[in-house]
C-alpha cells in the first residue's frame, strides 16, 4: 500500500486547509484512515481517523475543527481543518490499516507541512 498525501501549506490563524490522502496499490485490504502529526521533539500523534464503516475518533485538541472523511471507492482519506490555530502547526502524515483502528501495523504516507502563522 503507498499513500500520497497532499494539501498542506501556509495559513493564517483561524483559516482553513483540506489535506487529502490517496492509496495505491493493495488498496482492498485498507480498513481504518486516518491523520497523525509530529513537530520537532514530540512524539507523533494521532489527529483523527476514520473506520471503513464511517466511524471516526478525533484528539480532543481538535475536535469541533477539524474533519476526517473518506472516499471508499477510491481509498482516499480527507481532513478539513478550520479555525486553525498555530498549535496545529505540525508535519501531517496519513496512515491506513488492515485493521479496525488506523494505529494497529499502519501504512505511511509522507508528511505534508501545515504552518500556522499568528
């Protein structure tokens, strides 16, 4: 499974930015989605992540701002994110799983940088 992450870029605090994550390859296997992130000195963390059945589980710090969805048909994970603060600030990364949950033996996309200038 390879994944390809896009969308990530410069925004201003409170803006919006819609990541977009697609898979490839052994793509029927893929069950749960989702987005981590990581800044410099931190351990990775998990943002949001999405079953195949649609259930999904958001960090509390971004719950109420932030969106994940997916495309089943074409195994493409999303993530919306507005009223952006400049804690967001992070490397992005998408994941899938074999799985139900998304940080059981994930597949990695590459990061994609979200900064949010104050």
């Amino acid at each position: 499974v390879q994944l390809q992450a896009s969308g990530g870029g410069l925004v201003q605090a409170g803006g919006s930015l819609r990541l977009s994550c697609a898979a490839s390859g052994s793509i029927f296997s893929i069950n749960a989605m989702g987005w981590y992130r990581q800044t410099p000195g931190k351990q990775r963390e998990l943002v949001a992540h999405v079953t195949s059945g649609g259930s999904t589980r958001y960090a509390d710090s971004v719950k109420g701002r932030f969106t994940i969805s997916r495309d089943n048909t074409n195994k493409t994970v999303y993530l919306q994110m507005s009223s952006l603060k400049p804690e967001d600030t992070a490397v992005y990364y998408c994941a899938a799983s074999n799985y139900a949950v998304v940080y059981t033996r994930p597949y990695w996309g590459q990061g994609t940088q979200v900064t949010v200038s104050s």
